[in-house]
C-alpha cells in the first residue's frame, strides 16, 4: 500500500465529479418530495423559477438592477482602492497612516454596519446599496494593489529620472504596468465578493434587484425563489471565474513572462 | 542614518495618529450639523459603546456572539482540516470536494445560508453557528488543501516505511507540515467571522450584536448601530492581539522543538 494514494487521472476526477453533481441532483428531488415545499422545494422547481428569473422582463430587470449595482460598486472601490494605496508612494510619510491606521480599521469594519448606516444616512435606493457595497470593497483593493505598489522597481525608475522622465510619464510606462497585475486581482477578489455583498445591501436597503427580490420572497415564504436567486448567483462567480477572469489571468502571466 | 530613519518613522506616526485625530474631529464637526438619528457625535457613541459593555443585560450579548464567533472558527477548521484530508487521502473523493463541494461554499452568498438556515433550523444558537461555519469552511478548506499539496512526499513515504502505521503518520509527521497553513487558516476564519457574526445574527437569533444591532436599526437608533459596529472593530483587534498572535506564536515554537 503507498503512503500517499497517487491522485486519479484528471479523467478520473471529473468523472466522480459529475457522477456526485447527478446524485446530489437526484437526491435532492427524491427528499423534496418528502418534505413540504417551503423547506425545500426540488430541483425542477427551483430551474423553472431560475428560467423565469432568466426569461420574463420582470426577472431581467431584478437581474439588470444588481448587475449594475455591481458595476457602480466595483468601479468607485477600484477608484478610490488604487487612489489610497497610489498615495504613500507619493507621500511617504502617509504609509503608516494607510498601512496600519485606515486599511485594517475598513478591513475590520462589518459590512452589514455599513448597510445599516447608509440607510439610515441616504434612505433605501441605488444611493445606498452602491455606496455600501462600494464601501466594502474598498479594503481588498487597497490591500491588493498596495502589495503591487511595494513591488514597483525602484532602479528601474531611477533610471527613468536619470533619462529626464517626467512624473506622468514615469507613472504611465513604469508604475502602471507593474500594477495591473495586482490591480487585475483587487478586481478579481473584489468581484466575488461584490456579488455577495449586494446581495445582502439590496435585501436590507434596495428597491430592486435580486436581494430585494429574495428579501420579497423571504416574507412571503416563496422558498423557490430564494434558491432560485442563489443559485443564480454561485453561477455568475463560477462562470465569470472560469471563462472571463482564468483566461484573462493566463494571458497576464504570458505577458509578462515576455522579456523586459 | 539609524536616527535619520527613526525620525521619519517617528514622523510617520505622529502623521498617522494627527490624521486619526482629525478624522474624529471630522466626525464631531459634522455631527454639530446634523441630527443624532443621522450622525450622532463620536462621545455619544463612544458613551453608548462603554454602557453596553457595563450593562449586564447589553454586555451579555457581547459575550455571546464572543462565544458563537469562537466556536465557530475551532468548528470550521477542524471541518476544514477533515475535508481537505478526506480529498487528499481518497482519489475518488478529491474532484468532488474541491470541483464541486467547494466551488459550492465559494459561491454561496452569505445571506443565502442566514435565509435558508432559519427557514430549516428556526431561531436557534446551532443556526448561527451553522452559518457561520458554513460562510467559514471554504476559507480553511482552500488553506489546508494548499498545505497538503505542497507536503513533502518523500518524507511521509519514509516515515510511513519507518512507522508503518498510518495514524501515527498523519499525527507526528502530516500535521506539524501543516501548521503554517493552520494558523493561516485560522487568521483568516477568524477575521471574516467578526464581519459576518452580525449577519448571521440578524434573522437567526434573538440574541447577540447582530440582533441587538437590527433592533437598533429598526428605531431608527444610529447611535447603537455605530457602538456596535466599532464594538465589532475593537472585539476583533483585541482577540487577535490576545489570543491568535499568541497561539500562531505558541504553534510556531512548538514546531520548531519537535
């Protein structure tokens, strides 16, 4: 018997993958009919309200409204992230401050407060949930793009000064590039998380979108739709992850494997 | 040069603690104008934060969503630890925990389990941490899953040679290599079930921060609701400084005699 049981063939392994996602499935629909509907509703069920979610101009709009939350909240957290963590490597003496005062407090700061707080200052709407999920998102973009910050070459730019580079173009042609790595995994980190996180601001402070719709079928104990809603929603990460951010981050790497 | 570099940490410092100083003035000043439903001025708050930690009817919610966030994490990372075992010891095990069970935990928002753990489990103290574990697993999975890809085979195939016995293995070899990936494991549970404590709180419980935070919500409280998040803030940084810095330090030596 070998000490550490060599793993299957990748076939192999997606083989038993399947195979368990069919019996889950299966299993899943044999004891929703064992238990009332509200508890847990089957698999058919749920994919007839996810098409719904998916089809009709109702469900459209729910979705539409938390993409776009999504988006709002992810551009202005990657705005002021890359602005916050850009400003000790211009303002040394703010590296403390930024370091080991802001990013932890906003990194320990619960999300939910900031849901709270924002309905209380801006009242329920599209002003609230952006600005909270904005909010917290903030922290893992400046934890990620200051580590890139740290990493940019400073021979490389003294070489720039000594060639009469000025700030911009030192900015564009040196530290920009070797950012966008880290700034492409502040994004990364942060899409994952912002879909979660709107989720719950809409449920607590939006008119619409898909927490709002949950929040809805939640009163009124429509369990369908609530896996419904998150089952959309582990397939948005999976599938932004597997077809969008994996191959753009194999690309990345090529590129700067190129030499300099 | 030493003292030229102590001066300008010293200055980055003075920097940073003026500028936390200012962001509380900030905070008073702009609290003057507004009303306490919408910003009530930082004594207030920081008033409102002391009662409930001296009141016993309000400092027993602090040590009960305390207890819930520590039982928790040991729960989450010890499930953790077991499935990224259990992936790495049985082949046909490995593409369904880390293809299929942890792309699920991944994905899951964690509202959907604080909704779907109540309509199961009603009000309970298990449906929080429930919750909790279930937001938690993924983090301490991925970690320990991490440590046993980068093991060093050849040492376990000669102490399994040496031993024989496959629990002794695991006991005095696998699990001192994967040490570093624990404490890593359990900086990070432990960080994200303070974020998350007041969520799973909120319809699962009738008692704890996150209950007492909603109720606090719902009048239209901000005062409470700003003690509690701050609270939050402080309960954090004070268990890291107390109990995770010393225990990753604690495991850290006892690695380095045995």
């Amino acid at each position: 018997m070998p000490a550490v049981p060599r793993a299957l063939a990748p076939s192999g392994r997606t083989l038993a993958a399947h195979l368990f996602t069919l019996s889950t499935l299966v299993a899943w629909e044999i004891a929703s009919r064992h238990v009332p509907v509200f508890l847990l509703p089957g698999p058919v069920l749920v994919a007839g309200q996810l098409w719904a979610l998916l089809t009709t101009s109702a469900g459209l709009a729910q979705v539409g409204a938390s993409l776009f939350h999504v988006a709002m909240a992810l551009a202005g957290a990657f705005l002021v992230g890359t602005l916050v963590a850009l400003l000790p490597y211009y303002v040394g003496g703010l590296r403390l401050a930024i370091d080991q005062r802001l990013t932890p407090f906003l990194n320990a700061f619960p999300g939910i407060g900031w849901t709270l707080l924002a309905i209380l200052w801006l009242g329920l709407g599209l002003k609230t949930v952006i600005f909270a999920v904005g909010i917290i998102l903030v922290p893992f973009m400046i934890i990620n793009i200051r580590e890139g910050v740290r990493t940019v070459d400073r021979d490389l730019l003294e070489m720039a000064a000594s060639f009469g580079a000025n700030r911009w173009r030192e900015f564009i042609r040196i530290v920009l590039p070797s950012l966008l790595p880290f700034m492409f995994s502040a994004v990364r980190v942060s899409f994952g998380v912002a879909w979660k996180v709107t989720l719950t601001a809409e449920l607590f402070g939006g008119t619409r979108g898909l927490g709002y719709t949950m929040n809805v079928a939640r009163q009124e104990l429509e369990t369908p739709q609530i896996y419904a809603v998150i089952v959309l929603i582990i397939a948005i990460v999976y599938l932004a992850n597997r077809f969008l951010f994996d191959p753009l981050q194999r690309r990345l790497q090529v590129g700067s494997r190129s030499p300099a | 040069m030493l003292s030229g570099w102590r001066g300008m940490r010293m200055g980055q410092r003075a920097l940073a603690e003026g500028l936390v100083v200012l962001a509380l003035l900030g905070w008073w000043w702009s609290s003057l104008e507004l009303p306490a439903t919408v910003l009530p001025s930082p004594p207030v708050v920081g008033r409102r934060l002391i009662g409930i930690l001296t009141t016993p009817a309000l400092s027993w919610h602090v040590a009960v969503t305390t207890l819930r966030v520590l039982l928790s994490v040991a729960t989450a990372l010890l499930a953790g630890l077991l499935l990224a075992l259990l992936a790495q010891a049985v082949p046909w095990l490995t593409g369904i925990i880390m293809d299929r069970i942890l792309v699920w935990l991944n994905g899951m928002p964690s509202v959907g389990w604080a909704i779907l753990a109540v309509i199961w489990f009603k009000v309970s103290d298990f449906t929080v941490i429930f919750v909790q574990v279930m937001i938690l697993l993924p983090f301490s999975l991925i970690n320990f899953a991490e440590g046993l890809r980068n093991l060093d085979r050849e040492l376990i195939e000669m102490a399994m040679s040496f031993a024989g016995r496959r629990a002794d293995v695991i006991r005095k070899v696998v699990l001192p290599m994967l040490l570093p990936y624990g404490v890593a494991a359990l900086r990070i549970s432990y960080g994200v079930c303070w974020k998350i404590a007041l969520i799973s709180e909120l319809f699962g419980a009738q008692s704890g921060l996150g209950y007492l935070m909603l109720q606090a919500q719902a009048v239209g409280d901000a005062t409470t609701v700003l003690a509690t998040c701050f609270l939050i803030v402080i309960l954090f940084a004070l268990g890291e400084a107390a109990l995770i810095n010393p225990l990753a330090r604690k495991l850290r030596s006892d690695l380095a005699e045995a």
